[in-house]
C-alpha cells in the first residue's frame, strides 16, 4: 500500500487546498497520472502519482487545507509496468487542452461512498478551471455536454447561484507576492551568491534564426528564446557543475537538464516552470513546449512535477527593455542565467569597428556549490554555443 | 469583410488572453500596453492569423500586429 500525500511545490510551500479529485476510489493510476488539482500560493497545479496502484481511499476531502506531507490518498500498489509511461513520456508536456467534454472510465463500484465522492465528475479542462478560478464547486453543476459534462459555458451560471465567492484577485496576488518573498528571502539569507556578467554577439545567432524562420512557415518557426535555452543547456554539458541543488550540505549534480522558464503572469505575478530535458528536445520541440508552459502557466494549469523539476533557472528581461539582469537564485538550486535586451553595439571585428547585436549573459552561482572559475568557464560555454546556433 | 475581420482578430486577442474581453480591447492602443502580451503572444498570434486567414505575417512586418486596426488592415491588404 502506497501514500498519496500533499507534495511540496515549491522551496517554501507548507500547505496546498486539495482543490479537487480527479479519480475515485477504484480507480487503476498509472505512474505520471493527474489525479488530484492542489491549490497553492502560486495558483492551481495538477498533481501527478508516481507510483501505478488502484486508489484504495480518499483521505481528505474536496477543500480541505492540508499541511505539505499530509495522506491524501492510499493506493493498493500493482506491477503494471506496460501502463508506466518512460521517463521521456512522462516528461513531454501534453498538448493545450481542448474545449471539449472528457469522458472518464466506468465507474467501479464502491456503494459505501456517498455519490459525489464515487465519481468523478465529467468536465472539460476549460470548465475545470473556470470553476476553480470562480470557486464553484464542479459537483453542483449541470452540464450541458455529452452525457452531462460540464462544459466552460456552464459555470458562468452556476457561478451566479452559488454561495462560494470568486477568490479575490488581490488576494491570489499578495498570496503569490509572499511565496516569491519567502522563497527570495530564503535564498538572499541561506545562499552566499556570487555574480559573473559578459556581453556576447549575438549577430550571427539572430541571422541564422531569421534565415531559418523565412525558410518555414508560421507554425515551425522560433523564438530566440529557444536558441537562448538551448545554447544554455549546451554549456551546462560542458560545465555540470552549475547544474544541481544544494542539498545537505553538498551539490548533487543532475544529469537531466530541466530549466526553470521564468514566466510573467498577466496582471502580476511570476512562476518558474520547468522544461524538461532541453538538451534533449530539437529547436521546434522545444518551441512547442515552451509555448504550451507559457499558456498553461497563465491559465493556472500547471503540475506538480514542472513546479518542482527545475535544476537550473533562466530569466530574460530583454522584453521589457531591461540590458542587463542579475538573478536570485531559486533554491534548492546553484544557479541561475540572466538574459539582457539584444542591443546594437560598436564591436571590433577582425580589428574593425563593427555594429553587432550584443546581448549582456549573466550567472548568480551558489557559492557553496561552485566558485568564479566555474562560472566563468560556464559563461564561456555559453558565449561558444550561441556563436554556433546551428549545432543546438 | 473588414469588420468580420476584426471580429476574428478580436476573437483570437481574447483566447490568447482570457483575462480580457473583445469589447474592452481598444482598436488603437498598443497591444502589449493594454494586454500585457509579449513575443510569445505575438507569435501565437500570426501563427493563428496563418492558420484563420492564410496570411503570413513575416517577422519583418510584425510591427502590423501593434493595434488591431493595424493587424485588421494588413490582412484586409494581403489576403
């Protein structure tokens, strides 16, 4: 028998709502299943099982503010390897929710449990967050879709009769603005960084990106952004040492490549999700995956794992204007890479003064974990990789 | 047509940003002013105007996609 608990999904979360089940008791889980939505300071996050069982009992109801550990669940564990999805499945981001009604499994039977515990109730994924978003509870709504489920132009109404007040956008702001002050203060308070900063032409990786991009049509082509992660990803094979946490007082280094995307939320806010496996991923890969974090990231449809995954952060400021950036380290992690603005600059070519796209890289490392010369070999690798675009 | 133009534009504005609604967009305020979007957006965006529309709107000609009148005219033009 297996616990399901309360994970923690962040460096400084202690409690998590258990905002709504997804699956009953009875149920077959695969590893890498969604079964549960957790309510955090940092929004709504699916929530993963990482373990293949059948649910046993659902240990804490829908709503319940639980402390980080806590048994949500039991689940009769079962070998069933063949509904264990690999590690490089589980770690593909699903495609953008569609606006149509899911259909669960048949319900098995469990005539203890009082109906609206036994099954889980039929609901799009646009639905699913309209009521969360709205504090209506899914069980209490008629749904208009095929066999009866709830379809996102249903809560409207049904936000309109209930008693649940829609959660205070100032609130849900102060509730985030203090977990990123939490995490910030710990990190300013615990980890000794040290900062290392170069400008680096970007001329020739912009070209490359224009030339392919005319090549292709709308939906293949890329951000620089992709070039910018993935030339990031490169220099951490050749320096690992930036790559890892800080745990019991040593590195452990990771071999998988997991970086964290900072993402600005609208109307305030910011997350760090992680992409995974980038060094990994082919540019358009990569592209469709970061465009899938960013919409679920603002839509509040984040999991568990890409809360908790990151082994290094990434955090660009050049959109709003900003030439040079250094970051705060997001612990348990050593490091974290800042991007500047792409700025024209005079540079000297082959011994002549020639305008060039310059961008300002920056590295806030873990002093516990590494030192300057670490990160300087680091920032040189990156300067490498972005002057060869077209090996990423 | 320009008008059921804009009504699409309008449309795909409010699914990239569902925060907003089509009838609080303003046709000629800046579009990253007023819905907080970004090259992420502005690329979901023309790739969504390709796909509605059948018109690319080449990086070169992404300052079109400032205001909506400005995208509405460009695919009006191109189309």
């Amino acid at each position: 028998m297996g616990d399901f608990v309360m994970p923690s999904l962040g460096a400084d979360m202690e409690r998590g709502i258990l905002n709504e089940w997804l699956v009953k008791p009875g149920d077959a889980v695969a590893k890498g299943d969604i079964i549960a939505v957790v309510e955090t300071d940092k929004g709504a996050i699916e929530v993963e099982v990482w373990s293949a069982g059948v649910i046993e009992e659902l240990c804490v109801d829908e709503g319940t503010d639980t402390p980080v550990g806590t048994v949500l669940a039991r689940i009769r564990e079962t070998e069933n390897p063949a509904s264990e999805p690999s590690a490089a499945a589980t770690a593909t981001p699903s495609p953008p929710p569609e606006p149509v009604a899911t259909t669960p499994a048949p319900p098995a039977p469990a005539p203890s449990a009082p109906a609206e515990a036994r099954g889980r109730v039929m609901a799009s994924p646009w639905a699913r967050h309209l009521a969360a978003e709205r504090g209506v509870a899914l069980t209490g709504v008629t749904g208009s879709g095929p066999l009866g489920a709830v379809l996102g132009r249903d809560v409207p109404a049904a936000a309109a009769k209930t008693a649940h007040p829609k959660p205070d956008k100032v609130d849900q702001l102060a509730a985030m603005r203090r977990a990123v002050a939490k995490a910030m203060a710990r990190s300013k308070r615990e980890i000794p960084h040290y900062y290392l900063g170069t400008d680096v032409d970007v001329t020739g990786a912009l070209a490359w990106l224009a030339r392919r991009n005319a090549s292709v049509p709308p939906p293949e082509r890329l951000l620089p952004a992709v070039i910018w992660l993935k030339a990031v990803a490169a220099a951490i094979r050749k320096v690992p040492q930036v790559n890892g946490f800080w745990q019991d007082d040593a590195l452990r280094l990771s071999e998988p490549i997991h970086l964290g995307f900072a993402v600005s939320l609208r109307g305030g806010g910011l997350v760090a999700p992680a992409l995974h496996d980038v060094d990994q991923r082919t540019p358009v890969e990569l592209m469709r995956a970061m465009t899938d974090l960013v919409t679920r990231a603002r839509r509040g449809r984040l999991r568990g794992a890409e809360m908790t995954d990151a082994t290094l952060t990434v955090t660009s400021m050049g959109e709003r204007g900003v030439e040079r950036v250094d970051g705060v380290i997001y612990p348990p992690q050593v490091a974290i890479v800042g991007l500047g603005k792409v700025v024209e600059r005079p540079w000297v070519v082959d011994g002549e003064v020639a305008v060039r796209k310059v961008m300002h890289v920056s590295l806030a490392g873990d002093h516990r974990a590494h030192d300057g010369h670490t990160g300087g070999l680091f920032l040189n690798a990156l300067a490498d990789a972005l002057s060869a675009p077209e090996a990423l | 047509m320009t008008e059921a133009i804009q009504t699409t534009v309008l449309d795909l504005l409010v699914e990239l940003a569902p925060e907003f609604e089509a009838g609080d967009i303003d046709l000629d305020e800046d579009l990253r002013d007023q819905l907080d979007i970004d090259s992420m957006d502005i690329h979901q965006l023309a790739t969504r105007l390709y796909e509605t529309f059948g018109v690319d709107v080449p990086e070169s000609d992404r300052a079109e996609l400032t205001t909506v009148r400005r995208c509405v005219a460009y695919i009006a033009s191109n189309r």
